[in-house]
C-alpha cells in the first residue's frame, strides 16, 4: 500500500491511468484546512511502478492543489502522445492537458478549457475518440429551474475548442426517461465509436441506473432501448441506483456498475445485450447485488473487467448504525461469468530458442516452456508475442492470425490453440546427394541455399555434392546460406 501526503492538505483519489511504461497517474481533487474543508483544485499524482513518487513529473511527483488548473476532478485518460486529459468541474465543466511532464500544454488552449453554459455544469466523465477529438459528459441544470438537470455530452477539437459539428454548438443534451434529475457519471467508447454514457435518473425519491448511447455524431442509437435511453429497477433484487462505472464487454454485452439495495446497501451490477435489453443469463435477470446485511452499508467506487471476463468491483462500507470515520474498510468482489474460453499455446522445436507473452496478460511461457493456457473473454483479441532468441525465426500454425513474432487470436466458442515453432539452421550432412536433394535437406533445416559452382571429379557422381560450407552440424541463425560445389563428372 502507499500513501502520499500532500503539502498542507489532503485529497481525494477519483480516477487511474496507467501508462505504456507501467507509471500510474492518481487524478483527484485537494483540500486545505479544518473541516469544513476549503476546495483548492484538481490535483495529480504520478508514481513508479514500484509505487514510488515519480521525480520527473510536476514537483516531487506532484501536480495541482491549485483552482489555477481546474474544479474538483473526476475522469482521466492518456492521449497516445502521453499527455493526460483531466474533466473536472463542481459548478461547472472544465478540461485541463498536461504534458508528460506534469507541466499544463500551452497548445490546449493555454493548459484549461472551461465551458461556457446557461445554467451549470458538471464534468464527471471523458473519453477520446479515434480521430483525437475530445468527449466530456456530466449534467447541465438550467438557471430557470437548477432543480432540474439532464445529461451532459460536449465534444472538443484536439485544440480545446468546441467542435461545432456535434450536437448543438458542440452540446448534446439528454433526459433521461423525463426524469425529475438526471446525469451522467461514466462515459464508454464501442468498438463502432458508439458513445455510452452512465449515469442516473432521478423519479421522486426513486433514484435508478441510467444508461443512454449515441452514434459517433451524438445523435440519440434508436436501436438502444428506448430511443437511446435505457432505465433499470430491480423489482425482486432491490433496484441499482446508478451506473456509476460502465464496462463495455468484447462481445458488446454492457455492465453497468452502482449500488445495489437489498435489506441493505450493497453492490449493484446489470448486464445488458447489445440492444439494451437486459441479460437473462447475468444474475437475476440481468442485476446482481451484494450486500451484506443491514448492519452493514456498501457503496461502489470502481470496477473493471479481468482478461477471462470476470468482474472486479472495489467499495468501502461502514457500520448503518454509525457515522462514516477515517477506518473506512475497503471492500473489493470479483464476479464471474460465462463468456470466457480458453487458449492454449503449444511450443515445438528447440523450446530454448524464444519466449512467448499475451496482451492481455495470461500466457507466459519462457524459453524452457513447452505450453501454456489461460482464460479470455468471449470475443476479445489475443495478440501473442514471441521473443526469439538471437539467430531463431519463428512460425505460428492453429488459431493464430500473423507473421514474423506477433499473431492475433480472435477467442470464440470452444477451446483456442496455437502452436509456435523456434527454429535455427542447423546445416544437414550433404555430400554425396544429388543436387535436387540437397537443396530440399538444406531448407527444410531451415538453412537456405547459397552459391552452388561445380567442377570435375573423379570420385563424385556427375550431379552430386562434393563439398559443403559450412560444414554438417553447425548451428547457424535461421535461413543462413549454405554453399554448395557440385561434381561434373570426370574431366
């Protein structure tokens, strides 16, 4: 575990990135003062993969604490040039770019875009499309009735600028099933650039999990639901309160992640088809919760999918009958599911001469491994890696589409197998062969052939080998050339 104190004040931890290099980035906002607390802005933190402070980012690790750059932050995500893009927002929607070095990107509009409404705002959520332009959603109340809210969803240009195009001005506003309040608290991209955002509908006292999807252009998906919208409360189970975090699975099924009530506050998760109708097949009809006794309150704060599929959700909970205290314990629960198969990776030849990794993580086999076997999700790509050794070439056979050291596994119905060969020259016994035959031994010990000349014997066949370079029995890299002098008879 590791803690990190903040110069005069604490914070509060709302969402991770993890970089390519394995460094975490904790996004979040800082408090200065005796309760109450007085708010001083989005925060960052950046550690080592061993949990350490990170020197070469911002001060010491740390950046932020200022209301210079940003409200109270709730999202974060990586561009592909390493710059990080933080949503945040208390009365407002504010997005901030900070270059890998923790220092704001001058080129986003001077670091910190703040967008300008009738009403309010709220940021909660963000996301990046596949042709860099920038997604944030939260909710919008309007001035006349600040009661009443809807969801949110603005579309930025890579500069900072309100992408026109999108929406109304770049705005996409939505209300979910009519509701007296409503607002989105997660957003998700699909594989077609379908935007999903989660969140909350508001009847009453009822509170319910909100989920609306769009096409890449912010028009409402007619195919979802009702009109794009989807509202979910359990009747036997409780109901769930708020897709609070939306998880998309490789086979479009679509969790959404709140707090469940059922004789107490717990964990709540529903599954949902593609079409936004729930899952017959996820828990009671489409929702789960956990609970644990009416002593006991459970509040969700995160989730994630596992590479097999399963579902990790991480809480706290404390005592109902007791306030909310620093000793918070910490509470994390892994769902399983059914849409996961198996890949199994065979190693042939010489098994010293490569390694093998998976992205996701889950086959490791190093060189003095012959298999290795590991659970995926319905529908993910499995790309294998392989890690030859100096001088070896490699060869997938199976389930495996590629070449050179990477291949691609598409994980369906039914077990997946993929076989990997490392192989080296090692130069095959020729003289004496004829010269077709030679040729043939040479490749197929995964040498190639080289210069082939020929002169007179009196010892060796018109058309056979009388000498090799180099000579039988050397281990050479893959494909190394072999030359060959051929007899032309008697002179």
């Amino acid at each position: 575990m590791v803690t990190t104190d903040l110069p005069g004040g604490q914070a509060t931890v709302r969402a991770l990135a993890i970089q390519p290099d394995g460094k975490i980035i904790a996004v979040g906002s800082s408090f200065r003062g005796p309760e109450p607390y007085s708010f001083t802005g989005t925060v960052l933190v950046r550690y080592n993969v061993n949990g350490s402070l990170d020197p070469s980012f911002g001060n010491g690790g740390i950046v932020g604490g200022s209301d210079a750059v940003g409200g109270e932050a709730h999202g974060v995500v990586l561009q592909p040039d390493g710059k990080a893009l933080v949503v945040s927002g208390s009365e407002g929607l504010a997005l901030s770019r900070f270059n890998p070095d923790g220092s704001l990107d001058a080129s986003f509009s001077g670091g910190v875009v703040s967008l300008s409404l009738t009403g309010f705002g709220y940021g909660a959520a963000i996301g990046i499309q596949a042709d860099g332009k920038i997604l944030a959603a939260g909710d919008r109340a309007s001035l006349d009735d600040p009661d009443h809210s809807v969801f949110l969803l603005a579309r930025f240009q890579p500069d900072g600028s309100l992408d026109t195009s999108f929406g109304s001005g770049g705005l996409v506003t939505t209300n979910a099933g009519e509701s007296d309040r409503s607002g989105a608290s997660a957003l998700a991209l699909q594989q077609d650039e379908k935007i999903v955002l989660g969140g909350q509908a508001q009847f009453g006292s009822q509170d319910v999990s909100a989920l609306i999807r769009y096409s890449a252009n912010g028009v409402p998906d007619d195919s979802f639901g009702d009109h794009g919208v989807v509202l979910t409360a359990g009747e036997n189970l409780g109901y769930v309160d708020a897709a609070r975090t939306v998880l998309l699975q490789p086979d479009r099924q679509i969790v959404a992640v709140g707090n469940g009530l059922a004789w107490g506050w717990g964990f709540g998760l529903t599954r949902y088809l593609p079409d936004g109708s729930l899952d017959p097949a996820f828990g009671d009809d489409g929702i789960v919760t956990t609970t644990w006794g009416v002593e006991t309150l459970g509040i969700a704060g995160a989730s994630a999918l596992q590479p097999d599929g399963k579902i990790v959700v991480v809480g706290y909970s404390w005592p109902s009958s007791g306030p909310l205290g620093d000793e918070t314990p910490l509470i994390v629960a892994r769902y399983l599911t059914d849409n996961s198969h198996q890949l199994t990776l065979h190693k042939t030849y010489d098994s010293g001469n490569g390694a093998v990794t998976s992205s996701p993580a889950g086959i490791g086999c190093d060189s003095g491994c012959l298999a290795d076997a590991a659970q995926f999700a319905d529908q993910s790509l499995v790309t294998l890696t392989a890690h030859p050794l100096a001088g070896a070439a490699v060869t997938w056979t199976g389930a495996c589409a590629g070449s050179k050291n990477a291949c691609t596994v598409t994980m369906q119905q039914g077990a997946q197998s993929v076989h990997v060969s490392f192989f080296r020259c090692v130069v095959p016994r020729l003289k004496g062969r004829r010269l077709t035959t030679a040729k043939k031994a040479i490749r197929h010990a995964h040498c190639s052939v080289g210069r082939t000349t020929s002169r007179f014997s009196r010892k060796v066949a018109k058309g056979r080998v009388i000498s090799q370079s180099p000579r039988r029995g050397r281990t050479l890299p893959a494909h190394s050339k072999v030359k060959l002098v051929v007899s032309k008879g008697r002179a």
